[in-house]
C-alpha cells in the first residue's frame, strides 16, 4: 500500500509538471494612470513609445499607453495564486500526514462518559486535512505578490525600467 501511494504521489507531480511546461506565461497589468484611472490587461509589448495591453481574451489591443501619463505599473503572473496554494495543500496535507502518523498512539486510556481513541489512519487523514488547509492558505497568500514600478510620469524612469518589463511581456 506504501510503495503504491508513493508512486501515486511521484505520478501526480509529473503530470504537474507537465502540464506547466505547455502553458504559455503572460502577466496581468494593471496601470495607473495621472488622472488616477487605472487601465487593467495583459502586457503584450514594452517600448520607448509606451505599454500595449491586451484584453484577457488576447484577440484584440486595447491600447498604446505613454509612458508620460503612467504613475503605477502593477505586474501579477496569471495562475500564481491557484499554483501556489496547490503547492502548499500539497506540502501542507504530506507534512500533516508525517505528523498525523507520529503522533498516533495505540493506548486506549480513556476513562469517563465519552471515550474516543482514534485509529492511525484518522490521525493520519486528520493531519493531512488539518495541514493541507493551512498550507493552501499560506501558499495562496505566498501567490498574490505583484511586482511594482512607480513611473510618475518620467520617461527616464521609464526608460531604466524598459528592459526588466521586456522580460515581463509576451512580445
């Protein structure tokens, strides 16, 4: 029964991992603009003209951005939040299994009117539960982090940041 969990375990990481390498990773934008309206897309492009965003759909632009109007850029990688909690419940619920399984204890030393001594196998599904939940909200929260460059407007702050949000860009 072990070695077919293990392999189990070892099955789902590949099929994981996989999956990852056919996606294509685009980053979610959002700008402030001077005014304090704030434009939201995919970043597409970068150059010393400005931005160009596209819809979430990628079929149509939805604009050419100065790099004169800009105060805020925002860049958030699409599926980290999902990932990252998918990568904590996992290592959160194998951890809470490890200790679950410690910590069992064969002795029934219960006495008065309500007596429960759980098995190992509820101890080890309580640990998984129990450390798979916490883990999928650290590694959920780990995930929302976004990358800031504050512009105010100035082109030369622009331009020193134009080779890092290439790197960011599908284009």
């Amino acid at each position: 029964m072990r070695t077919i969990s293990i392999i189990a375990l070892l099955m789902f990481l590949f099929a994981l991992s996989s999956l990852q390498a056919q996606k294509v990773k685009f980053y979610k934008a959002k700008v402030t603009l001077n005014n304090d309206t704030r434009v939201k897309g995919i970043l597409y492009g970068v150059s010393e003209e400005g931005l160009l965003l596209m819809d979430k759909n990628l079929v149509d632009t939805v604009m050419t951005i100065d790099p004169r109007s800009i105060t805020l850029i925002k860049l958030r990688r699409s599926g980290r939040v999902g990932r990252g909690a998918l990568i904590g419940a996992s290592g959160g619920a194998l951890l809470g299994a490890v200790i679950g399984n410690a910590s069992y204890s064969s002795s029934n030393d219960c006495e008065g009117w309500f007596c429960y001594s759980p098995s190992r196998e509820e101890t080890v599904y309580g640990g998984a539960i129990f450390f798979g939940v916490q883990g999928a909200i650290i590694g959920a929260l780990i995930g929302t982090g976004s990358r800031k460059f504050e512009i105010n407007g100035d082109t030369s702050i622009y331009n020193t940041y134009i080779s890092e949000l290439r790197s960011f860009a599908l284009k």
